[in-house]
C-alpha cells in the first residue's frame, strides 16, 4: 500500500459502496484518514439536531470536507429533541454563531436563528447546512408543517451570489409530521420554484403539491402566476398525493425537455379541488414531442366531496394520445384514458388514441362490468399491431376483479381484511381469449387486483 499513489487509493475506495466500510478506512492510518476522509463524507444521512451540529461543524472547520459532499439525505429525520433543546458545546458555539451572523441578512435575523437553534427547530438546523454545502448532486429533503427557513434559505440559494446547488441534479422533497396534529404540511408549486432554475437539475420528486387558489389564500399570497421565464433543465417529475386543479401547468411549462411526468391525485387534502383530466392533457402539450414516460393518477386518492362541493363529473377524459410521439410508457385511470361519460362505449375507440411508440400501457379503475368492453378495445389495437403498435409488447389491466359480496354487503376493507383475495374465474374466463390474442402477437397481457397481492407481483410501481 505504501508504494501506490493517492489517485490509486482513491479509486480502490470509489469500489467500497457502505458508508461503515468507507468510514473505517479513515482510521486506518494517519494517511488513510487524511486521504479518505472527504470520500466518507460524499453520502451524509442526518437524522437529528445534534448529529447535523457535529456536521455542520467538522465542515466548518474543513472546508474541503463540504466541497466533498455530494448526497444528503434528512428522509430518517427525528424531528423533536428529548430536552426540548440542543446542547452546544462550548467549543462549537463560535464556529456556528460565526456561521449564522454570514448567512444572516439582518441582526434580527441572526438573533432568531441563534435561538431556534438553540430551541431545537429542525428546520433552523437543516437551513443552515444548506448553504455550506457548494458541490451537492443529490438532496433529499424534509420540510415541517410549518417553515420560515427553508423557502428562504433556497431563495438566497438560486439568487443570491453564493454558489451552493449549481451543481444539484436530484432532488426529493417530503414533509414532517406535526407532532401537535398528526398531520402534514404541502408544498406550493411557488414554493419548489427555485429547483426548477437551477442549471445542472434533472430530477424532481415532491409529496403535497397543492395548486389550489384557495391555498394560497390561506397563507395570503396572490394568485399564482407563470413561474419561471427561462427554460428548466428538469426531465423528470414525480408528485405523490398532490392536487393539481390546473394541471401544474406552471411547473409542467417551465421544462423545454420533459421526459418523465408522475402525478398521483389527492382529494384528502382541506384545500383539495377535484380532479381535472382535461388541464393536465393541455399543459403536456409542449411535451408531445419529448415525454417518454407518463404516469397519470397512479394510486389515486378520491373523495366525493371536496371543500369546493361535489366532486364527481363525467368529464374525465384525458384527450387522444396519438400525437405524443415519443411516449412508451403510459398508466392511467380507465375513466381518463377513454371518454366513456354516460355511454357503453368510449366516443373515441383505444386504437386510434394510442401513439405508434408506446411500448407499455398499464390501466387502472376497470370494474368487471366494464372489463368486456375494454378487452374489446385492446382487440381492435391488436388488429392493427403490426401496421400501427409495433412497440407495444405489455398490457396491464388492474381493477376491482374480486368478490364483491364482502365490499359493498358486508362492509367490506380490503386494507384491513386478513382473508388473502383472489380474481373471480370468470374473470379470467372472460380475458382468456384475449390473453391468447396477445401472446400470439408477443404481447404480455395481465389482469391485477390491488385486493389480491399475489396478482400485483411483478406490477410496475
């Protein structure tokens, strides 16, 4: 060992992938420690207030070992302290009262800080590594309920002269429980701007994107406007259990190359409105010529009533996806990819929607008295699979294929029931002819019970 260079040594450390591992080389020798202590701080997992303090220390004290962080995550955060507060150490106490007096833009500002931190305010704590942080590539953060640092702290970030996340290319955003209410704060899509600006970003996953008027109302900001005037570099967008009343058209416009949109609905939320299929299809407009993947209301959460009154339409039509000529990848709610409204049968039929490059198509929200008629409409695309689908090679179709006595007669919960399910025969008597068709054509046809989990094994997720 002695003989080989540093650049050797470093690449035999690149191999070691657990953090444990890359950490004990440090103590190896004094040149290990010296050599491999930046590589056990590129991937850093803070999970309470005192841990980020001896962090944000040691980064203080070596600038080289900030430069070398590259992942951050805060997703096993404990939020409350046991004290109620943090204990500085004494010799810490200057290093970071330094700290927060740089970031700081007024002495009432600092004066705050300082005492949130002492307090045990997570997010107080989190903003302020954030800033030391200049060569980040992938940040998983958490916000509270409640936050007056973190919004701010990224602000600064984007506009401010300090360099920090020019060079962030991931990012996933998620919430804090409220220890006082058992519940969870939600983003404003205001609110994830800033990542949207960032040069070098290509992936963003959010929980709680609220794009609701009444939202922001609530918090008495005006109504929300086009966000961003420059193009994002962002391709890939994932929201959980979002609500997205104008089909995030801001956050969806700002990206010139979008080739990943995920969006899972949410009704459970006070300012929640309902589900407009129709807004999501115009603002992924600009993105026919690029989007490859499209996930529409996956898994989706919805109530018949929302705080704007009753929520069920028969408008839930998506629109044609014929002219997204890059799209492989498609899930979506049966009642949004095909305009069944008050009829049988859709106006618009399967085939003449689906774009010549699909390859997967996965379709939720079927009951079995609609089963028929869309294995009817999968025929007809099987028809034309050599002139029009050549790309095509799997279809899922998940709906409500169980017995039904235990649902409605009896009350039935298929998340607390202990009895395993399974999809009727007569179920898979009706797709059999089907099933056959695709195999024949080298198309993988599956029907799944999100009831019956040995059905949903080998399921996209």
């Amino acid at each position: 060992m002695r003989v080989l260079p540093d650049d050797v040594l470093l690449l035999i450390g690149d191999f070691l992938k657990g953090h444990q591992d890359r950490y004990n080389l440090v103590f190896v020798c004094r040149r290990f420690h010296n050599l491999f202590l930046q590589l056990a701080y590129r991937a850093a997992s803070l999970k309470s207030c005192q841990h980020l303090q001896s962090f944000i220390c040691s980064n203080l004290q070596r600038p080289e070992l900030a430069r070398a962080v590259r992942v951050l995550h805060f997703d096993c955060w404990q939020d409350k302290p046991a004290t109620g507060h943090v204990d500085i150490a004494d010799e810490k106490r200057p290093l970071l009262t330094n700290w927060v007096r740089t970031i700081s833009q007024s002495d009432e500002e600092r004066a705050q800080w300082e005492q949130d931190l002492q307090h045990g305010v997570s997010e107080a704590w989190i903003a302020l590594l954030l800033p030391l942080i200049s060569n980040l590539r992938r940040l998983r953060l958490i916000y509270p309920k409640n936050n007056a640092y973190l919004d701010r702290t990224l602000y600064r970030a984007v506009n401010g002269e300090r360099p920090t996340f020019r060079s962030l290319q991931e990012v996933s955003l998620s919430h804090l429980e409220d220890d006082a209410d058992d519940t969870k704060g939600n983003f404003l899509p205001s609110q994830i701007l800033s990542f949207f600006q960032l040069p070098l970003m290509r992936t963003l996953s959010a929980d709680v994107v609220l794009e609701s008027d009444s939202a922001l109302e609530a918090r008495g900001l005006p109504p929300s406007s086009p966000l961003t005037d420059s193009p994002s570099s962002i391709s890939e967008i994932t929201l959980n259990a979002s609500n997205g009343s104008k089909g995030m058209e801001g956050l969806i416009a700002s990206c010139s190359s979008l080739k990943t949109f995920k969006y899972q609905h949410s009704d459970s939320h006070l300012h929640a409105e309902g589900y407009q299929p129709s807004a999501f299809y115009h603002s992924l407009a600009g993105s026919k010529n690029t989007l490859e993947t499209l996930w529409l209301d996956t898994c989706g959460h919805h109530l018949p009533f929302t705080i704007a009154g009753a929520n069920e339409t028969h408008d839930e039509w998506f629109g044609s996806l014929a002219d997204f000529v890059a799209l492989k990848d498609m899930r979506i709610r049966l009642p949004n990819l095909l305009d069944v409204r008050y009829q049988f049968e859709p106006s618009t039929s399967l085939s003449d929607i689906l774009p010549r490059s699909l390859e997967s198509l996965y379709i939720e929200g079927c009951k079995e008295n609609t089963l028929l008629m869309l294995l009817n409409q999968v025929r007809m695309v099987l028809g034309q699979r050599t002139s029009r689908f050549p790309a095509l090679r799997r279809v899922d179709i998940e709906g409500f294929f169980h017995d039904g006595e235990d649902y409605e007669g009896s009350g039935y919960d298929g998340s607390s029931s202990t009895t395993e399910k399974f999809i009727k025969p007569r179920v898979y008597e009706l797709a059999k002819p089907v099933r056959n068709s695709c195999a024949e054509v080298g198309i993988d046809l599956f029907l799944r019970d999100r009831v019956c989990l040995e059905t949903m094994k080998g399921s996209p997720v």
